[in-house]
C-alpha cells in the first residue's frame, strides 16, 4: 500500500480499531524519528500530526546537520560529544539528503574567538565528534581565508578556521523519516489532531480523541502508551493533561532570510561573530544564499512565528557588517522562515544560553513529554524513548522487543552503501536525463531530494517530455511521486515542505502555485471552495516570506 492520501481511510480505520503500544502525538523530526525506530523494534506504533509533516520547526531550522560549535563555548561538552557523533550516522542513513559541507569560521579583530582559541575550539569540536582524519580541522592564514571568501573585511581579518558539517533539507529529513516507518509497518496521519485524553478511574490516560481536518470527523484511538512529541506545542498537551507543572518550556524565535546568490555571492558556507557575541551562518545553495539565525524569547501565536522587520535589520547588520562590500538592504530578500525552538526554562538565561539538551518529562497520567533538543540529535532522543517505552511493557506484558537498530537503518532514498555508490547513481541519472534534455543541476536537486527513488521520477518525467503532454515535465513527475509516496494534500505541502521551492526557487514557484493547487484538487475531488481555500494559503504563505512588519 502507498503512502498516499488515496489510502487515507485505511488510515484512519486502524487507528479507530486497533490498540496501539505507542502513539505519537507531533510528525516533526522527533515524532518521526520515534515512530520509526518504535516500528523496528517490532512495536504496533501510529503517529498522528495536526498539519502536514514536518510542518512545525522541524522545516524552520537551520538545515544543518551540526555539532553545535557554539555549544562549546557554553562548555556544553556532553551534547557537542552526542550529537556531533551523530553527524556521520545521520549521513550514512540519508546520503542523499545529508551533504558534507566546508564551514568558514573567519577570525577577526575584536571576535569572541583569537586565533589560538578558534583553532583549540575546532580541534577539540573534532575530537569530541569523532571526526575522521580527512574532515578534521584546518586552520588558515589571513591571504588563504581572503582566497576562500574574497567578500570578507580584509583590514578586520586576522585568520580562519575550515571545518566540517553536513547541510540538509530539514522537511524532506522529516518526510524520509515518515516514509521509512510507515514501510516498516507504522500507522501514520497527518491533517489529524489530538484534541483530549481520555482517563481511566486512577487517572491514568487510557485513550485520546483526535479530529481528522480532512473528513472533518473526530475519534478515538487507544494505545498503551502516549508519547508528545509536540515540539513548541509540548506544553499546550501538557496543559490538557492538567500535569504543567515543574519544568516548562521556553520558547525562542530564529528567523532566517534569502538572498539571490548575485547579491550574495559568497564561495563558501561562513559561521561568523556578530557584535552581541551570537553567532550567525550564511549559507549558499542552489542559486540563493541564505543567513541566519535570530535567537529571542517568544510568547506570542505559537502557529505564525514571522520574520519581524527588526529580525531582518539584525541579520542585515550582521551580514553587512562581515562583508562590508555588498551593502544588502531589506529590499534585496527574496523569502525567509521562521520557526521557533522548544527549549527547557532556565530562570536567569537569555535565550541564546538555554540549554539544547533534551528532556523527558512523564506526568501521574502517564504522558511521555519530550522536549529540548536538536533536529541532529533525533535519533538518540527516539532511543530514549522507545527504550522506555519497551521496557515498560516488558515490566507490564512480559513482551520483548529487539534492540534500537536504527543506527544502520538507510531512509528512504538513502538506499546506498557508500558514498561512491550514490556518485555512482547520481551520474547515471544525469546521464539519463541529459540524453531528453534535462540539465544537470536540475538532475543534482532531484537527486538531493528523492535519492535512490529519483530514477522513477526521471522515467515519469520522460513519458509527460516524450509524448508532450506536460509544460513542465520533470515538476509534474515530481508531483505524482508526492502524491503516491509522500502523502501530500495541499500545494503548501508540496512547495513548502517536499519541494523547498517557495525559499529556493521563488520566481519559478510563482507560476505554478495556481496550476498544482487545480491538479490536486482534481485529484481530491475538491469543490470550488476548497481550490480557493487551497490557493489562499500557498499564496499568503508566499506573500509572508517578503512581508516583514
Ligand atoms: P516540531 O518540528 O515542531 O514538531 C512538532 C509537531 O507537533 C508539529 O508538526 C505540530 O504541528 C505537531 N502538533 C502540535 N500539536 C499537535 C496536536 N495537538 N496534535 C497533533 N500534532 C500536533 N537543529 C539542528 O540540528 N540543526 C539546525 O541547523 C537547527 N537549526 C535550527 C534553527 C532554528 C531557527 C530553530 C528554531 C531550531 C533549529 N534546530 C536545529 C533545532 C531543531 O529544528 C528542533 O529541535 C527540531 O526541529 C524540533 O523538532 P520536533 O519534532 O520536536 O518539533
């Protein structure tokens, strides 16, 4: 069976009749990763998710796979340990959608960081991460960081380090995640929301009632054990449970914002100081650069975090102010998202200092909250979870269930042993389609996106180019795999969360939002209404990401 809307009946029965051991509330990176790893272990798992996948911060990040190199000056060895040792892991798993990258950090008069410390920081970021030999550090002089990025203030620069993280598409992680649990047996909707828990005698949570957006109906699913995974909405379940109490969340706002690459051209991914003692990434990819991030305490509409003109000006100031020759002004962005980090209250921190650690909390009903954490660190954070989650019903059932094996567990279109295998797939692909005209790059991105699954796309693309029944080709395959394979309902969906093209292709994108949004409602059976309602929100999405108040 597909991971399909078309299936989504069948969905949902199961999740009305069965009994689960474990059901996720949130498919973010950490929902996700929890289903997965639960369906592995042999676990009757489902996972419901208010909106599309991947939809809360899970697409808002930074699309690092990162060890946290600022995370050291806060002396916070044990997470840079964790999760920079997870960086290869994340890789090997999901080749495709985990690149490699060269990181600048420039060393700079009057920067947090002299050269003797900036190379200490990365050799010791190196060790705790286990890096290999061949992607440890590598310190450089003044002329060679002025060669690797000729845009930085020659008469401020003293120096600089290259060092190596891997860069991602966070939604597309989320949706890979999603995709390789449900084909191991996991039960997963999106569009569903949990709306109360029902509680036994002893107040122990029994079952949940959910509301399907789509069918505009509300039911009930029984399972064993229950486990939030609400990202920045952690505490609003916690809330309906009657147990938030003790630790809270406190939630901080990031904003990132993109340019066209001409105006920002930089050769080279750069981590540098801004005048606050924060640190920023700009970042150039497929055609645009983008910057970011902000960090400020939020307590505002936990659904619409926006980019603020004020978060614009700071990353304008900050970008400016590192390559003094580019002179970017707000008028120069093309979009920008913004999301929000569910992190642990600390009385005293700003928000640049709260801890990224995760942490579990369970409340007397039997909720299993977890919070905190990093979208590279998800599968560690599952562990945890399901190793709990086991050994509780191991203690009730007397049932067993294996070991977490997900560290060796290849996602969905990461189907390749090295990386050399995936060169390997990549260049026959471009081959392919070079010979019905497809362009490389536009090959390279489909590959990124879709990995070991890109050749059925290719060979859609190729029947709708050979018997001309499609202007764009390659942008309608791309769309049927979604549809059969990606469980996608609406055109946000697609541009947002399976394609990116709303940040990275934002001129393009223009000219489809209305022809996609008609071919999904056709495929829906939607009315009028609905197509409209469709429209509405691809294009006030697309309107948001340049309008700052
Ligand atoms: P979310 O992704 O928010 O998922 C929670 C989900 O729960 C949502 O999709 C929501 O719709 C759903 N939900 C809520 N209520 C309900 C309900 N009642 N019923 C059903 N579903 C519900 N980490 C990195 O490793 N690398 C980075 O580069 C990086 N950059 C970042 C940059 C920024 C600006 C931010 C904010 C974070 C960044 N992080 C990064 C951290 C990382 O993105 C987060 O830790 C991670 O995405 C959190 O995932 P999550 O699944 O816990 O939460």
């Amino acid at each position: 069976m597909d991971f399909s809307q078309h299936n989504r009946i069948h969905f949902s029965e199961k999740l009305k009749n069965e009994t689960f051991d474990l059901l996720v509330i949130g498919g973010g990176i950490t929902g996700c990763g929890i289903a997965l790893d639960a369906a592995l272990r042999g676990m009757k798992v489902a996972l419901i998710e208010k909106h599309d996948f991947g939809w809360g911060t899970s697409s808002r990040s930074t699309k690092l796979i990162h060890g946290g190199l600022r995370y050291l000056k806060q002396l916070e060895l044990k997470l840079v340990h964790d999760v920079g040792r997870e960086r290869a892991v994340v890789y090997h798993n999901a080749m495709h959608v985990v690149i490699p990258e060269k990181m600048l950090l420039p060393i700079v008069h009057n920067g947090s960081l002299g050269k003797q410390t900036s190379s200490f920081g990365l050799w010791i970021y190196d060790m705790l991460a286990g890096v290999k030999n061949s992607e440890r550090r590598k310190m450089l002089s003044k002329h060679e960081t002025q060669m690797a990025e000729p845009l930085l203030d020659e008469k401020k620069l003293l120096g600089g380090g290259l060092y190596y993280e891997y860069r991602t598409d966070d939604a597309r992680l989320v949706i890979e995640l999603a995709k390789t649990a449900f084909r191991h047996g996991a039960t997963l909707l999106n569009y569903c929301e949990l709306k109360s828990f029902n509680k036994n005698e002893q107040g122990k949570i029994e079952s949940v009632v959910a509301t399907d957006h789509i069918s505009k109906s509300s039911f009930e699913i029984k399972a064993k054990y229950i486990v939030n995974a609400c990202g920045p909405w952690v505490d609003l379940l916690r809330k309906e449970d009657e147990s938030l109490k003790g630790k809270r969340l406190q939630l901080t706002k990031g904003v990132h914002i993109v340019f066209p690459f001409e105006k920002l051209p930089l050769q080279q991914a750069a981590y540098f100081d801004v005048a606050d003692g924060r640190m920023i990434f700009a970042i150039p990819r497929n055609g645009i650069t983008y910057v970011g991030t902000t960090d400020t305490v939020y307590n505002q509409d936990i659904d619409k975090p926006i980019a603020t003109k004020s978060d614009v000006a700071y990353l304008l100031k900050a970008i400016n102010e590192m390559f003094p020759t580019i002179k970017l002004t707000q008028a120069d962005v093309v979009s920008s998202w913004a999301g929000l980090r569910p992190l642990i209250y600390e009385d005293g921190k700003s928000a640049s200092e709260l801890s990224r650690k995760d942490e579990i909390i369970i409340s007397n009903s039997g909720l299993i909250s977890i919070a905190g954490g990093k979208l590279t660190g998800y599968r560690l954070m599952a562990k945890k979870i399901v190793d709990l989650v086991a050994k509780n019903i191991g203690k009730v059932e007397g049932r067993t269930f294996g070991n977490c094996s997900t560290k060796r567990q290849c996602l969905t279109g990461g189907n390749f042993s090295t990386p050399e295998e995936a060169a390997r797939y990549l260049s026959e692909l471009q081959n392919e389609a070079n010979e019905v005209g497809f362009n490389k790059d536009e090959v390279e991105t489909l590959f990124h996106k879709y990995g070991s699954e890109s050749k059925q796309i290719l060979l859609k693309a190729k029947f709708y180019f050979e018997g001309k029944t499609a202007t764009a080709p390659m942008l309608l395959a791309e769309l049927d795999y979604c549809i059969q394979n990606e469980n996608i309902f609406t055109a946000a969906d697609f541009f947002i969360r399976r394609t990116g093209s709303i940040f990275f292709n934002r001129v393009q994108t223009h000219f489809e939002l209305e022809p996609i949004s008609q071919k999904l409602t056709n495929e829906w059976n939607l009315n009028e209404a609905e197509l409209q309602s469709m429209l509405n929100e691809i294009e006030s999405e697309y309107a948001q990401a340049v309008s700052f108040n």
